[in-house]
C-alpha cells in the first residue's frame, strides 16, 4: 500500500493518524497588546474555530506598557515574554518569533515546518508577537525561528488575523483539505 502512495497522499495519511492518535500539537499564541478589537474579533474567531476542530489554540495577551522611554517600554515588555516562556517552554516546544527582519516562508513551507515538528516530537508550537518597538535580543535568543510575515509592516491586530489564518491554512494544507490553492 505504501509503496503505492504519492508523497502528498502519504503526507495526508500520516497527518491523519497522527490527529486519530491524538499526537497532534497545540498552538499558542503570545502578543503584547491590548486584547482583540472588535473588528478583527470576529475574523479571529473564525478562523480559531476552524482550527480547534482538531487543534488546541490558545492567546496569551500580555498588557503593553506605557513608558515615554521606547527602549524602556521594550525591555519591560520582553521581560513579561521571557517570564511567560521560562513557565510555557519544555523540551517538546518549538517557538516562532515573528519579526519582520526574519526569515520569510511560503504557506506551503511553513505546513512543512508544522509536520516536521509534529513528526519528531513537537507537542507545542509558541507564537510570539512583541509590541510597538519590538523585542530585545534575549526573546530573539529563545526562539527557534525567528519568522516573517512580510517585509511590510503590519499593525499588531491585523498580525493576529494573518497568523491566525496561516495556522489555519497550513493545517489545512497538511489535511489534504481544499481550503489552499496553487
């Protein structure tokens, strides 16, 4: 049967067992900010929904601070991040730090990311997005990649949506759903 199989049908397959085997990973998403407008709460939702019929997805919105300062607001931000991650982070945890000065992916590639993580023991996949000004070199050290969306800047808000929608797409690409088009 095996033998058979074109690479993108053994990728299905072995996709599906693993969800069937409960092997599947969880999604964690780090902002700092303020919690969802209103706006962009409903798209969000959507898309988490779509997501949880198989994934476990969670946010963690940590408050942004207030300092006249910029690089006293990041370092009091990337403090909050690295705590969270010090309680968060295990052996079987891979973190993305989105950053617009990272490395750029295709959707497709990204699906690969996720099946490889899954494939050697990954259970948990942490998102991070910093504030305003970004985060400090400590948080850039604790991510396994940092990743970017684009080269273009993006209002944090409007970073949920697309990530959120990737993650979704991805799964979808990995499912053998017909969500992604090429």
């Amino acid at each position: 049967f095996f033998l058979k199989q074109k690479p993108a049908e053994m990728r299905v397959f072995f996709f599906i067992l693993n969800v069937k085997m409960n092997l599947i990973m969880k999604f964690q998403i780090i902002t700092v900010g303020k919690k969802h407008e209103k706006n962009i709460e409903e798209l969000i939702a959507d898309f988490e929904k779509r997501i949880k019929n198989n994934f476990d997805l969670s946010w963690s919105i940590l408050k942004s601070e207030d300092d006249k300062d910029k690089d006293v607001q990041k370092k009091k931000e990337s403090e909050k991040i690295l705590e969270f991650l010090k309680k968060e982070v295990t052996p079987d945890t891979h973190v993305i730090l989105l950053d617009e000065r990272g490395e750029e992916k295709s959707t497709v590639d990204l699906a690969k990311l996720f099946e490889d993580k899954m494939n050697n023991g990954i259970d948990k996949i942490i998102f991070i997005i910093g504030g305003a000004f970004g985060v400090e070199e400590k948080v850039f050290e604790k991510a396994n990649l940092t990743l970017s969306l684009s080269k273009l800047v993006f209002p944090h808000q409007i970073v949920r949506l697309i990530l959120v929608e990737q993650i979704y797409r991805c799964i979808s690409i990995l499912n053998g759903g017909k969500y992604h088009h090429e």
